[in-house]
C-alpha cells in the first residue's frame, strides 16, 4: 500500500524545551489509515496534525473498542533518530486488536509508515539530556452506530509528542500502596491488552492515592486479591533472597516491552530472574525477615522507577532506605543508554529512522 505525505503548510511554532509537558505539544503530522469491512486496510496517509471528524455515533465513543500503543524515538549524540523495540509494540497491538475483536494490522507496515512520519518530524525530536519524542500509534472504532457489535469501520493513527526528561532532576524513588479497594483486571478480561477501557477502570483508585500524597498504586489480582499484578501503566520486579522476582503473565497483567527488556537484559548479565505468582502476604514476610530489599516499576515513560516506600494496610515497607536501589540505577543507566545510543546494543534492540 502506499503511503501519500500531505505536507502541512503551517509549520507550528516548536515549543521550547526546557518546559516540555508529557502529551500537551504535537508535531505538525500524524498517519491515518482507515479500514472498512468490504475493502480491508486503505487510503494510508500523512497529513497535517489536527482533528479528526467522526460522528458521534462512532463505537468507540460508546463502547470503546479501542487499543493503543506508547514507544519512543530517541535523538542520539551524532545526530541519528532512532527507535527501540518498535516491532514489539505493532506485535502487542495486534494482541489487543485481536482481544477487542478489531482488525489487525501490518506490522512491517506499520512499521514503515511510523519511520516516515518520524523522518519528516524530525526536527521536532527534542536534543536535550533525556528527552525525547512520544509515539502514541491508536486504532479506534469508527462506525455510526449505536448498535452494541463489533463496528465495521476502524481508523488507524499515529500522532507524536515531543517530551521532557521523565525525573526532571534526576532518577528518584516514589511511593506506592497496595489497592485492596479496586481491582484493575481479571484472567479473561482485557488487562493483557492495551485498550482504554482499563485505563477508565483504574482513574478512580489512581485520584485516591494522589489525595493522599501517593504516586501509584499496586494492583492485586482480581479474584483472589492476593498476588502482586502491577502499577498504574509500569510492570514492577522486586529483589528477595538477591533474586529478581516479578509477576508471571496470567492475562490480567499488561506484557511491558520494557518488563520484557529488563528480564532479557538480566539473564544476558547472569542475574536470577524469575516469573512467577508472588503474594502480598509473601512479600511482607520476606520484608519482616529483611530479605525483600528492592523494589521498581519499568514502561517506556520512566523506564526505570525506584520504589522508595510500599504501604500495604498499616504495614509502611521501606526499600533501599528510601532511596534509588543499586540494580534500580544500574538497569536505569544501562536501558537509558541503549535507547539514546550511549552505549553498545547487545541484544539488537535499536531501530534506527535517520
Ligand atoms: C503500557 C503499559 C505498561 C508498560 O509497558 P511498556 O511496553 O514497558 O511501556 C505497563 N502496564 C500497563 C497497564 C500499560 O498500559
């Protein structure tokens, strides 16, 4: 399929860098492509960044047949452009299309028409230290209709944000609660996909911790409501006994490409790593017996984020004395170098644009 390039006539002002807010600023492009019942995938194109027109009937506004994707294009310190792991996050799109009974997608495709459409942004791809340019692919359901079915018409899109360092000042731990109120997902629902709907289901617990000064919360599963799943939109690993423990894929948990590159990336250097079922009740003991000494979440957003303090009840478990873990810093210094090509790419993760 080929791909048409309307070029905008009114380039935007770039915003200045030094006061980048997370998804606030778009570039001056984004690709669309729509999909029909009867003829499949057509009309790819890159036009002028604004808004779309959809009737308010479209499904997705009603019912939410929608997925989503989140990666990022680095600029690296001799001038090239490049990507990381992006196949990873077309073949998970396919996953959650295939969940939410959407059409799937091209990969390779997808692929090529997100590399086009970073090339001719490219000058939106900040410079500064961390910083970089947010890729949000989505696929929404545009049918008007109200029927409550699968709609018979999809747009795909791809729309880019340049943004800030996430730790402004520097890596630094936050603070979690364990949720026993709200459950995010259960096996068989559609926590696996990355789709809007969860993200709706999880605001209310998430506006409860920030009243109360925390960051996130940790999910429980949610039948049994006892094994550890994950945060907010980060996977998380915990060190007990010196070995690197994180919750196993049951099909509530999101599979993070970033979750994926920290276990591959621990292997490669000889760490215990383990996937398996972990219970609250598991990890207070091993705290009360100082054997639970580290904590951290990772996503393409933090990359790595530090677990300073997990409440869970009355029970407060303070990790690396409230500070930056060692392994914390170590995977932090080594993704983050991979991904702004600082240093080697062992594992053949890089993608380069330009
Ligand atoms: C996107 C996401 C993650 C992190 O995935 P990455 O691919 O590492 O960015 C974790 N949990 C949820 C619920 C997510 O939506």
């Amino acid at each position: 399929m080929e791909i048409t390039i309307q070029r905008t006539t009114a380039p935007k002002q770039k915003p200045d860098e030094n006061h980048l807010i997370f998804g606030h600023e778009f570039t001056d492009h984004m690709f669309v492509m729509d999909w029909d019942k009867d003829i499949g995938w057509h009309d790819a194109r890159i036009v002028p960044y604004g808004p779309l027109e959809l009737s308010p009937a479209s499904n997705c506004l009603h019912y939410s047949q929608e997925t989503f994707e989140g990666l990022k294009a680095y600029r690296t310190a001799d001038g090239h452009i490049q990507l990381f792991r992006p196949q990873e996050n077309f073949k998970r799109l396919n996953n959650s299309n295939d969940r939410l009974s959407m059409p799937r997608i091209d990969e390779d495709f997808a692929l090529e028409a997100l590399k086009m459409l970073v090339e001719l942004d490219k000058d939106w791809v900040p410079y500064g230290d961390g910083r970089s340019l947010y890729i949000r692919p989505f696929m929404i359901a545009t049918e008007p209709n109200l029927g409550a079915h699968s709609s018979t018409q999809y747009k795909f899109l791809i729309i880019l944000s340049p943004v800030g360092a996430y730790y402004a000042s520097g890596l630094n731990p936050v603070n979690l609660y364990v949720e026993t109120n709200y459950v995010r997902a259960v096996r068989g629902g559609t926590g696996f996909a990355k789709t809007g709907g969860n993200y709706a289901a999880s605001m209310k617990a998430q506006d409860e911790a920030a009243e109360v000064g925390f960051s996130q919360v940790l999910w429980l599963d949610g039948v049994e409501r006892k094994y550890i799943e994950e945060v907010g939109a980060m996977n998380v690993f915990f060190v007990i006994d010196g070995e690197i423990v994180t919750p196993s894929l049951q099909g509530s948990i999101l599979p993070g490409i970033t979750r994926k590159s920290v276990i591959e990336i621990l292997k490669h250097w000889g760490y215990p790593v383990s996937e398996r079922r972990l219970s609250v009740e598991e990890l207070v003991k091993a705290y009360d017996e100082g054997r639970f000494t580290e904590m951290f979440g990772s996503g393409t957003a933090a990359v790595i984020s530090p677990v300073g303090l997990l409440r869970y009840g009355d029970k407060d478990m303070v990790l690396s004395g409230g500070t930056i873990g060692e392994l914390s810093q170590k995977l932090y210094d080594e993704l983050t170098g991979i991904q702004w090509g600082k240093r080697p790419d062992p594992l053949g993760w890089i993608v380069k644009v330009c």
